[in-house]
C-alpha cells in the first residue's frame, strides 16, 4: 500500500528482524535558508526553525543576538490500525535521546538501515541565481559542471546519473519520486547536463524556480529503532521535505515568507483509520512571557502577536533573550491547498493543557481534544505563551 499527499505550508506524515546495527540514530544535518528577509534553520528530524535551544526563524537578521518569533516546529503524524494499535510519529524539543525521525527514503517495503540513515543525513540547497548562471553556462562538460554547479549536478532528481560521483551513494529507485525538477527533455530522468535543474512543484501550477531552495528526506522507521518523541508505533512513512523562499517587488509579504511543502508516502501495509497530520509550533515572538495566540479557521492560518506595543517583561527585557526594539510583528503560520481542520495549544502545569508526555496524549491533542481527552468546548479564556497544533485530517 503506497499513499502519497502533499500539504504546503506557509510561515508569514513486512515483517522486520531487528537488530542493533539496522537501527538508525537521530539525523544531525541543518542548514539556513534565508532567500529573502527571513533566516530560518532547516533540519532533517522532522523538526524545523530551531538549533536545538534557541529559536533559529530570524526576520531581518543583525547579528548574533536578533530575536525570533518561532523557537521551534515540528511534523506530528497519528493514525490508528484495525487492530487499534496507535502509529505515531511526532516532534518538538528534540534532543539527543528523543526524536521519532531518522535521515533517508525508505525502500519499498518501508523499511531503511544505519547506513541509508547516515548517507541521506545531509541537506540539499540551491539558489534561483545559481540555476540562472547555470542555464546560461550550458553546454558544460560533466566535469565542468561539477566544479562550477556542484549543487545543481547533485541535485536529488529521479535517475540522476551524476549523483553517486558526487556524493559517493546511489539513489533509490523511487517509484514515488525524489526531489523536484523540470524536465526539460520529459523522459523522467535528471540530467542537468540535458538542460533540467531543481525547481519546486506544487499541485495545479506550473514548476517554478524561488530564490532559493532547500530539499532533504527522512522516515519514522528508523530501521526499527524505537519512537522516542511519542512512545507510538512507526507508520513506515518517508516525508520529502521541501522549503523555498521567494524575493518579489510586487508582493513585498513574500519577501518577508517561507514555504514548506511536506510529501508523505506510507509504504506500511496495515489499514490505517482516523489518521491525523499536524505542525506543532512553539511560537516565540522575541519574549515569549507576553504572547497571545490566536487563530482564523476561514483563512487556515493561526499567529502569535504581542499583548501590548513593547516586546518584553518587564519592559523591554526578557531574562536575557533578545526583543524587538520596536512595534514587535506579527508571525502567522497558514496551510495552503490544505484546510486546517483543528487548532490546538498546549503547555504550562494545567491537567489537560500540559505538553504531552505519552502516545495518548499526543493523539488526544490531534484529534482535537485536550491532552488528557476532554472534548474542546467554546467560551472561556486563555492565554498561552508555548505552543500551538495546527491539524489537517
């Protein structure tokens, strides 16, 4: 059984003999994007927009000690078999000990090993300059083009015959697909030196080329090494991730936006029922003692805004985090061609509200009752200063 979906996101989810040797460790790989006035941090891990302990989604970047609005995200996956057996597979403050995602595809029994996990645990990056220099330079030797566009001649593409020069592994024959890429000659295979290169694909539109662009995989398999993050069972599912930024003049919000785009492929093989996908944001806006949150079901957005004109407390200091010396933004996180069925926040010591710490709890939370099942009513109110889910059913 293979089910591919694909939810973009916009920042303005056999029988296996396990072994310790088969069992993948935590991916250790990030890089920044930062096409545009945003600087966020990108993982592998199922988590984004963080270095592990501070928040790394930066708008207009000074230095080292600029504030954040996202201190971290993170993928959350939950569905129930026939049998009633919960698959999950969550994130949110990953450490070296907890995490439900490793590196790498996996083949098409869904299963992976230490050694995919270890080759894929890296990050692919190309930029819409480099693409532009690169069509203009064409024709180009292998050689040529490996020394000026090393990023473009490893691109991930389906059959990409450069690919294993460069990184020293082969790609997976991947009936589901690997990174995107305009084929230029339309025969399904990656070859720059034919003309294709990396661009982002979005149901209903035509590829495009952003300013830059970030790809990378991982799966919750793990080569059976146990879920962590959620204490659930592994659906078997490999998540291509693709994250770009865009500069534009006539749209200035794009300029200050990134883009997520998540393809997910189950390769288990039981029938899953109730099955949830969700982002876990901890939303940070510089200080995060004076945040309220908020979301607008029409628009599948949710965001975070300041309670008062000044950033911190008391006044402009947040026990040595870095404020926003002005009016402080507003951060919004909005699904796109996806609806936002159910927003939830979580956090602090109040049953119920408390971040969750089990794989019932996780799954409370996407169903969209609190933490410890109590269905969400209307009225009341409250203020959250950790995080917030966003569900997509």
């Amino acid at each position: 059984m293979k089910n591919v979906k694909f939810f973009t996101i916009l920042f303005v989810l056999f029988c296996i003999i396990r072994t310790e040797a088969q069992e993948c460790g935590l991916p250790l790989s990030s890089i920044d994007i930062q096409g545009n006035n945003i600087k966020a941090r990108i993982l592998n891990g199922g988590d984004l927009f963080t270095d592990l302990a501070n928040g790394q989604f930066i708008p207009n970047p000074n230095g080292t000690n600029s504030p954040t609005t996202i201190f971290s995200a993170g993928l959350w996956m939950g569905g129930v078999s026939a049998s009633g057996d919960l698959s999950l597979a969550t994130v949110d403050y990953r450490s070296s000990e907890r995490g439900d995602y490793s590196a790498g595809p996996l083949d098409t029994n869904g299963v992976t090993a230490a050694s995919t996990c270890s080759n894929w645990d890296r990050m692919f990056r190309v930029t819409g300059s480099e693409i532009a220099a690169f069509k203009a330079a064409l024709p180009l030797t292998q050689a040529q083009a490996i020394a000026q566009f090393p990023s473009i001649m490893q691109w991930p593409g389906d059959y990409n015959p450069h690919f294993s020069d460069i990184t020293g592994f082969d790609l997976p024959s991947n009936p589901s697909g690997l990174a995107p890429f305009f084929d230029k000659d339309s025969n399904g295979n990656y070859n720059p030196l034919d003309g294709d290169y990396p661009v982002v694909r979005l149901n209903g539109h035509a590829p495009f080329v952003p300013a830059e662009i970030v790809w990378c995989v991982f799966n919750d398999q793990k080569g059976g090494a146990p879920h962590t993050s959620s204490g659930g069972r592994a659906f078997n599912t490999e998540i291509q991730l693709t994250v770009w930024a865009m500069q534009s003049t006539t749209h200035p919000v794009l300029n200050n936006t990134v883009f997520t785009s998540h393809k997910t492929i189950y390769r288990g093989t039981d029938t899953l029922n109730s099955n949830y996908i969700g982002l876990w944001v901890d939303l940070d806006l510089g200080c995060y003692a004076d945040d309220y949150i908020g979301c607008n079901p029409e628009l599948n957005s949710f965001f975070v805004y300041n309670q008062d004109s000044q950033d911190g407390q008391p006044g402009n200091s947040c026990f040595g985090d870095p404020t926003f010396a002005g009016i402080p933004p507003v951060q919004s996180v909005t699904f796109l061609g996806q609806s936002m069925d159910k927003f939830m926040y979580m956090g602090g010591i109040t049953p119920g509200l408390a971040d969750p710490t089990t794989g019932a709890q996780f799954y409370n939370f996407m169903t969209g009752a609190w933490g410890d099942g109590t269905p969400l009513t209307e009225g009341g109110s409250w203020r959250d200063n950790h995080s917030g889910l966003c569900i997509s059913r």
